[in-house]
C-alpha cells in the first residue's frame, strides 16, 4: 500500500480534498488573537475535529430547513452552528476568564465534544471560526460553506 509523506504545507494544500481522520485533531486561533499583539502563553488554542460525513448531511439539512424560504432565521442558523460546534470541540489552552485571570475549565461530554456548561464560555465569533475551520477540513462546499461565515 502506498503511502504520503504529509508535510504542514501539504496537508495546507489538500485542506478539504481528501479526508482528515476523524481520530485526529485540529489547533485553531482566531485570527482577532493573532493580531492583538499577545504572549504566546496568553494567546488560545483551541482544538477540533473534522465533520464525519453523517455529520455533514445533518448540517446540510439543518441549514436547509433553517433557510425555509430562502430568508435566512439568524437565530436558528447560530444555534445550529453552536450545536455542531460543541460536538466537534475537543479542547482549548490558554482561554482566561477576564474578571479571575483564571483559565477556563474544559470539559467533554459523553459523546467526546464539549459539554454545554464549558461550551457557554465560548464567544461566538469563536464558535463560528471553528465551525468553519472543522467545515474546511471536512470538505464543506458552498452553500453550506458559506452558512458556517454568518
């Protein structure tokens, strides 16, 4: 059986055109982090996994019965988008409470994505960085795509 020497820059390349194991994992930082002019140490990490292809279809669906009418129910897409997002979240580093200093506890439910009581403490704009990021990786084309950048 053949096999490929997979590099940082090639996996870059082939983002989205060939599968990612469902067993590996993603390091994702907003981009809004990168650019704050932070510490390394004070900078998040936060760690996901791809879409299986069941979950895939599901987000299709959802998308498509939330669209309806070809109107777009903001709040529908955003609890749908936080839903898929939680189930692919499997970590974080570095992501503090302001008011304590402390860092924010991860937590995993019973099906290995993050429980809903740690999943509270992720902002939006962070939840849908990574939804989209999990959507790249996972081979997500428009218009699906498109849905996870609201």
């Amino acid at each position: 059986m053949a096999e490929l020497k997979i590099t940082d820059e090639l996996r870059e390349k082939l983002k989205g055109l060939m599968p990612f194991s469902q067993a590996g994992v993603i390091d994702y930082t907003p981009a809004q982090f990168l650019s704050a002019g932070l510490e390394a140490d004070q900078i998040p990490v936060f760690t996901h996994r791809c879409f299986t292809q069941a979950e895939n279809l599901e987000y299709r669906e959802a998308i498509s019965t939330a669209m309806g009418d070809g109107k777009y129910k903001i709040g529908e897409l955003l609890k749908i988008q936080r839903e898929f997002d939680r189930k692919v979240l499997k970590g974080w580093k570095n992501y503090f409470d302001l008011e304590s200093g402390k860092e924010i506890p991860y937590g995993a439910d019973a099906d290995g994505g993050c429980d809903k009581r740690a999943f509270e403490y992720v902002l939006d704009f962070i939840a849908s960085g990574i939804t989209e990021n999990a959507g790249q990786w996972s081979g997500l084309k428009p218009p699906e795509a498109e849905a996870l950048k609201s």
